[in-house]
C-alpha cells in the first residue's frame, strides 16, 4: 500500500510537472526602435519630413528678416514721424510677430501629422513582420527592448536579425 502511495504520487508530481513545463510561454525581444531605424521606408520618411522642416524654416527665417528690416527702417525714421504714425508702425510690427508665430505653429502642427501620416505604415508594417517572426519561430510573447520602454533584463532570444531577413534588409 505505501508503494502504491509513492507510485500515485510520483505520477501526480509528473503530470504537474510536465504540464507546467507545457504552460510556460516563450518570450522574444526585439529593439523596435533599432528594427525602425533600420527600415529603408523610415530613412525616406525622414529625408522627407526633413525637406518639408527645411521648406517651413526658410519660409519663417524670410519673415523674420522681413521684420526685421522693418523694424530697422521703423527705428531710422522714428525721429521724423508723427506720434500718431510711430504707433501705427508699432501695431503694424506687433500684428507680423503675432502672424509670425502663428506660422510657426502651423507650420510645428502640419510637421507632426505629415510624420504621423508616414510613419503609421511603417509602423505597421514592422509590427506585423515581428508577428509573423514570432508565429513561425513558436514565440508566444515579444517584448519592445527600446531604451526607455521598461525592459530591465532581456536574455531571451533577440528576434531582430530575424525580422530584419522576414522585411528582406
């Protein structure tokens, strides 16, 4: 009767082993962050975001010395003008600051939806080669190991390179 116990028990500590060892999940990480850097699509995002930037800031540097000049000119001819004409010189001036900083608002505001309007499909499209990568190598779980995103240790398998070869790069 004990051997049957130590029997029945040695079956029951198999069956929980083995059944844990079948529910534990296995867990990837990858750097998104590297793997986006790396895309050809992103280098192109950027170079274009990057041209639009440059357009946007020659546009405001114009105004800028646009206003500039004026306010030189307005400074000159101070001493010869009426009260009255210097005051309107000054709203005129305050009236192209304010239309000035209006623009680089816009300008701040079209930026971040021309990024957001490129950058969501290659986004995408990383995220669903990371699943396919993790689907066919058996991978349950695939942590972002970016700087900042919370990952303290990552010694799992790095399924970077891999998903780099699913993207063909």
């Amino acid at each position: 009767m004990k051997q049957m116990k130590k029997v029945a028990v040695a079956i029951v500590l198999f069956i929980a082993a083995t059944s844990f060892v079948q529910a534990q999940s296995k867990i990837a990480h990858i750097n998104v962050t590297d793997l986006l850097s790396a895309m050809p699509e992103m280098k192109a995002a950027q170079g274009e975001l990057k041209k639009l930037e440059e357009t946007y800031r020659a546009d405001i540097q114009s105004s800028l010395d646009e206003l500039k000049n004026k306010l030189t000119q307005y400074n000159n001819e101070a001493s010869t003008m009426s009260q009255e004409e210097n005051q309107k010189r000054a709203l005129e001036l305050q009236g192209f600051e304010r239309n000035i900083g209006e623009a680089q608002q816009a300008a701040q505001q079209e930026l971040q939806q021309k990024q957001a309007e490129l950058f969501e499909p290659i986004s995408k499209k990383a995220k669903e080669a990371i699943e396919r990568v993790a689907a066919a190598q058996g991978y349950d779980y695939v942590v972002d190991a970016s700087p900042g995103s919370g990952v303290i240790v990552a010694k799992g398998k790095d399924i970077l390179a891999d998903v780099k070869t699913e993207l063909g790069f």
